[in-house]
C-alpha cells in the first residue's frame, strides 16, 4: 500500500470534513461495471482489499481509491471487421459504399463489439492530507492523477483544489543543490539525473553527481529536469521538474520501524500511519526548500 510516486494538489481552502462525510460522498459513486455500450466507468472503491471502507483515516489524513474499469478494444479492430463488411455490401450493392454508409457501419460494428470487449480494472489510490492542504496522488502519470481529482470534485462538490507548485521552479533548485551549495538539510544527492536542452537528453544512473562533466553541462545550459535524492537515510525519489517524486523507496522504514500487524487490516492501518507520518514530513520539507507553496507547474485538470 506504500505509495511508490506523488502528484501533488494545493487545496485552495481548507477541507474540513469528516471521515465519514467523506465515506458518504464517495459512496454515491462507486465504480460500476461498464455497460454494453460504455468503454469506460470510474467510480470509487474500497481503499483496502481487507475491507469495504472507501476511506481509511488516520488524524486527519484519508486515503481513498478510484477504480477504473475500460473495455479492451483496438481501433484497428473495428477497423478491420468494418473494412471486411464494406467489401461485402459493395459486391451486394454493385459500387463501393460511400461514406455516410461507412460511417455507419462502423459505428454498427463499434457498438457490437463494445458489448462483448473483455474488461480491465485498475486502482489509483489518493491520499488526503487535510491538515497540510494537499493531496497526494499515487501515480506518476499527471493525466491519471487528473482524472481521480475530476472523480473527487464530482463527488464533493467542486473540490477547490488545484496542481501544487513551489515558488521556486524545481529545475532551478536542482541546478543549484548540483552545484556548490548541495542539497538542502535532510536531503541527499542520489546517483541519477537528467540533464535536458533543445534537442539533447542526457541520463545519468548509477553514476556520481559530482564530476566536472556535470558541471560543464549545467554550465553550457542543459537543465535538470530530474535529479534522484535521498531524505534523511529513510526515503529514496526522484523529483521532476513539475515537482512529482517518482519511484518513491522506502529504505530502512520497512525493515526496522514497522511493526507486524496481527491481521492484514492492522497491518494496512500501520502502513497508512507510517507512510502519512513519514512522507508528510518528507513533503513539508522539501517545500520548505524550495521556498514553500507557489504558482502550479502544471495546469489544473
């Protein structure tokens, strides 16, 4: 359940809602099963697979989750089956369909092929920070992330949320934690970077970030757009130029600090309470480094 990226959202005003007027909210939109005609359902879920909670709380800090449901069906498809339906009314009808007739054919095939298209199901978990005015997506992808939040404002009335930015661009504090300055307090340089410039991509991995060749690439403009970083020997990330961290390790956190619920249930609470504890601190951090909440380095869903 530990969450492995962040996509960060500023709540424009507090939320001050209970767990179980949350519950209530999401509970008006659970996901339903795609209909014959739909390709593609949204709702939420139980946040927990040893429950039926849609929202686990712990303080204030709620953890919630969107099912997705989509229908698997290439374009190339129905393409093909309506390309082999036009060929057999042309012969019926002497000439080639024209295009009113093949628009219609393929909608007819669209629509018989939705019906009996084989179904996939995907979670996206989202974690509610109410006392620090933001929420934490669980997913690399922005339009993913966009896509629960439109789900959340659907179910709780607007929502006055938007992407989270920092007053000062992500790029330009990476170039300056590379240079001389170092990272800020708590936080250490990993061995991964990508430099970025018109035209050109250079990676790094596995590699020390503190050569002259690093040097020379940040003096002759390329700008990091990724740069991988460790926070207090706990927590390893990679942090983007639009400020999502990737590929979230929790390092000695699992092994040391975790206790060994009794039960799955408890042993999922624990991880709720340790994640919100530990990356909540990360998060407060890092914005505090990098001059606290600004403009969005994105735009809103």
């Amino acid at each position: 359940m530990l969450f492995r990226n962040l996509t960060l959202f500023h709540l424009q005003q507090a939320w001050t809602g209970s767990a179980a007027e949350l519950e209530a909210a999401l509970a008006a939109r659970p996901l339903r099963p795609c209909g014959s005609l739909d390709m593609q359902t949204r709702g939420w879920v139980p946040c927990s697979e040893h429950a039926d909670a849609l929202v686990h709380a712990h303080g204030r800090h709620y953890l919630l989750a969107m099912g997705e449901e989509s229908k698997l069906l290439p374009a190339s498809v129905v393409n093909e089956e309506a390309k082999q339906r036009a060929a057999v009314l042309a012969r019926s009808q002497g000439h080639p369909v024209s295009r009113r007739q093949m628009r219609e054919i393929k909608a007819r095939v669209g629509d018989e092929l939705r019906a009996r298209a084989l179904t996939r199901r995907r979670v996206t978990r989202a974690w509610l920070a109410a006392d620090k005015g933001w929420l934490a997506v669980d997913s690399a992808s922005a339009t993913r992330a966009d896509e629960l939040v439109e789900v959340l404002r659907n179910s709780l009335a607007g929502f006055p949320v938007q992407p989270l930015g920092a007053q000062r661009p992500p790029s330009d504090a990476m170039e300056a934690w590379l240079g001389s300055a170092g990272p800020p307090a708590g936080f250490s340089l990993d061995q991964e970077l990508e430099l970025r410039a018109a035209g050109a991509r250079i990676r790094y991995s596995g590699h020390p970030l503190d050569g002259a060749d690093i040097r020379q690439h940040l003096a002759a403009g390329k700008q990091p757009v990724r740069l991988g970083l460790g926070w207090r020997d706990r927590i390893a990330f990679v942090l983007d130029e639009r400020l999502q961290l990737r590929r979230i390790r929790f390092l000695d956190i699992q092994q040391d600090d975790q206790a060994q619920g009794e039960d799955p249930a408890e042993q999922f609470a624990i991880d709720f309470s340790l994640m919100s504890g530990e990356l909540g601190q990360l998060v407060d951090e890092l914005l505090a480094a990098l001059g606290g909440i600004g403009a969005a380095a994105r735009k809103a869903a």
